[in-house]
C-alpha cells in the first residue's frame, strides 16, 4: 500500500469509527477500536474499548480505582443498512471501598440486557404496533423467548416510572387463566383506562395484592369500585378502601339475566321438542338481543317464536324491561322502577328469572350507587377482550408471570423506553 493509500485508508477508519462512536453517544470513556464487516455472516461488529482512568462505582456512583476487566460480552444493537449490528466489549470491573468489586455501567445498554438502549426501544414500538408477537419475532429477528425478555424488561421500567397521582375510580374483574376454574384478577384505572396490576386467582387474598399496588395516599382518594357480585372482591374492596362506594353496573347484570333466559329457554326447549315443536332450537343468540337493535326480519321471527315458547318470551320481556332501570336520572326514581320489575320478575313463576331478581335485590344499594358514581366496568370488559386476544394469541399461558407481563404490557399504558438521559 503506498503512503498516500495508507493516509486515505486510515483516514477513512477513523472517520468510520467517529461515525459511530457519535451514533452510539459514547463519552470520552469509550473508544471504537475497530468495526468488523462479516459479509457471510450478512453482520457487523463493533469492537469498544475502554479508555483506561478511574472508574464510578455502579452502586454509590463514587469514583474508584480499576480492579480488572470482565471477560468480553455482545450486545445486538439496530440494523446497518439490513446488516445485523452487534457492538462488542470487554467491560472494567471498578474496585469500590464501601461496594466492593463492580462491573461498570456501560452508556449503551441497561444493567444484564443482551441488547442495546436503542434495540429495546425500537423493539417495544415493533412489538406494540405488529398484529402478533410473532409477526414482531419475524421483524426484530429475534425469537420468542427473546420477544418475551424486552417486554418483561420494558414493563419493568415502566412500573418503576409509574406516577402515584390520585386515582378516584377503579373496575375489579376476572379473567380466566389456563384451563378449567383458574382466573386471574385485574385492576383497571377507569379514568385513566388502563391496566394497574394483574395478579392470580379471584380470592379475597388476590384482590388485597391489588390494592398492595397503590400507595396509601392513592387508596384513601378512592370514591367508587365498578365490581360484579362476587363477595370475595367485595370484602376486600370493604377492607382496604371502606370510604369507597362498591357500584354495580348494567354490564355484569345483563350478563346475568341473558343466561336466565337462555336457561328458561333451555328448559321450555326441552318439553317443546319432547312435543315434536323445534321452534327454539338453535335460537340461544336471538333471545341476547336487545329489542332497540332488531331489524324487520329478526322482530318478525321472535314474534313467530312468542305465539309457541310463551315462557322464554316472558323471561325475555322482563330482562328488556330491565334495561330501563338504568335510563333514570336518580336513584330514587330507579328504586321506584326496580320494586314494580321485582314484583313482575317474581311473580312470573320462572325459577332462573326469580333467582336473578333476588340477586338484583340483595345488592340493590350498589345498583342504585351507579346513579351517584356513574362508572361501569365496561373498560374492564374491553380490556378483557383484548386479554382474550392476547391469550388466544399466545395459544394459553402455562406460566403466570408470563401471562401479567403481557397484560400489562399491552393493556398498562406504561412508559416503557430506556432511559437515555445517562
């Protein structure tokens, strides 16, 4: 190589290597000494070192002497150009009086991450915006494991960074995990529409590791919980937050009174098919509809049914005619409407319908809360659904903590970016 090839070569490298010293926001500690193009490999390996002097302890942040230098570690960083970027280096152990023997921060990575700063949050936008983890794997070129670790990472961070501002109404609900009875229990910030914290199972136990995660403050601000019937979430939600209203909403209790009907409806179905009549079969859908929501054709075959199934007609009439409980401006004029439904539900001689009005009945003082609190659960709901994608999405969950890491990471609103300020 002649002279001047050699200044133009050498030029050239420490041009390449400011390049991405600069990209990389290296300081002065750090140098990039050399960058290795493999062309089969379709990779490129950044090689740092470190430029020697004292070191700050990672744990009290004191300055201190060198003890040694840890074996050499890889860190995927974003593409070049479509070429796989690894930036590689072997990392000061710092020697500290009060902390011992330290590996030393390094600015472009987290603490044990495999990857850099700007891979991780490159990686949690993919990961959020792609239809699927799997279509994300594909994009980032990472495996499912790998997928799993940056969310687990993200969420992390974001709870750490999660603000303790009032929160003054939550949803309760379940969700269920796994197969047969397991369930986990989510906490969802109704204002804020997102996901506070999930944990296992429905227990009273598991709704007290809920309120755990708010802060004191957090919970005596609390003024209304939208939570279905079930006693163990409403012992706790007595126990740790005795100033909040428990308010009942419509979604759970249609919910209740569609399976009535559709248990009448099981049962007449039953006697009419013993009596060669197939009316309602296969009809379990239509009787979930709402009368304001039926077109011409749909009214037209319910009103063919009523004349044959006379008693699913009447359990049907009476949960429509429950939906205008929630139509009125105050509780009292909503107390007034229940006692009339509860005398027409009871006396209609349908064992479902009546074991539902008694229900309604014994937590009448939290239906009537709604008029004063009026939130429902129906963001819980939607944050259900979008569980059940997750799950479906996943084929299951065997491990919990897998199955929380996921919900939160979707549903948490979290702020989950590494920190590039250091």
């Amino acid at each position: 190589m002649s002279q001047l090839s050699w200044i133009f070569y050498h030029g050239s490298m420490n041009e390449l290597h400011a390049h991405y010293r600069l990209l990389l926001g290296l300081d002065d500690q750090w140098q990039v000494q050399n960058v290795d193009l493999q062309m089969e490999a379709n990779s490129v390996v950044i090689q740092l070192r470190h430029s020697g002097g004292k070191l700050c302890c990672p744990e009290c942040q004191d300055e201190c002497s060198r003890a040694d230098t840890a074996p050499t570690r890889q860190w995927r960083h974003l593409d070049t150009m479509q070429f796989e970027t690894i930036i590689e280096a072997a990392i000061p152990r710092s020697k500290c009086d009060r902390c011992g023997v330290k590996t030393i921060a390094v600015p472009w990575a987290g603490k044990h991450s495999r990857f850099t700063l700007m891979f991780e949050a490159f990686a949690i936008k993919v990961l959020q915006a792609a239809s699927s983890v799997s279509a994300a794997t594909k994009l980032l070129k990472v495996s499912w494991k790998t997928a799993h670790e940056l969310m687990q990472r993200g969420v992390e961070r974001g709870l750490q960074r999660r603000d303790t501002d009032p929160i003054e109404t939550l949803g309760i609900d379940e969700k269920s995990f796994g197969k047969g009875q397991d369930y986990v229990s989510l906490m969802v910030d109704l204002e804020g529409s997102r996901v506070l914290e999930v944990v296992k199972d429905r227990s009273e136990a598991s709704c007290d590791k809920l309120f755990d995660s708010l802060t004191d403050e957090q919970k005596s601000g609390i003024r209304a919980v939208a939570v279905d019937f079930w006693q163990a979430f409403r012992n706790s939600i007595v126990k740790q937050v005795p100033q909040a209203k428990i308010v009942h909403d419509h979604f759970h209790i249609s919910q209740y009174l569609g399976e009535a009907v559709d248990l009448v409806r099981r049962r007449e179905n039953k006697l009419l098919r013993s009596e060669g009549i197939n009316d309602l079969t296969g009809t379990r859908q239509l009787w979930l509809y709402n009368e304001e929501t039926l077109d011409d054709a749909t009214q037209k075959q319910i009103e063919d049914i009523r004349q044959v199934a006379i008693k699913t007609a009447r359990a049907w009439g009476i949960k429509e005619m429950f939906r205008d409980f929630w139509t009125y401006r105050s509780g009292a004029w909503a107390k007034k409407f229940f006692d009339r439904w509860y005398a027409w539900a009871i006396r209609s001689k349908l064992d479902p319908i009546k074991k539902v009005a008694r229900m309604l009945k014994k937590h009448l003082a939290g239906l009537l809360a709604y008029f004063e609190y009026s939130i429902t659960n129906a963001k819980s709901e939607a944050f259900n659904g979008r569980v059940q994608a997750i799950k479906s999405a996943a084929r299951g969950f065997r491990n919990f903590e897998n199955y929380r890491t996921r919900i939160l990471f979707y549903c948490g609103a979290l702020k989950m970016e590494p920190d590039f300020s250091h």
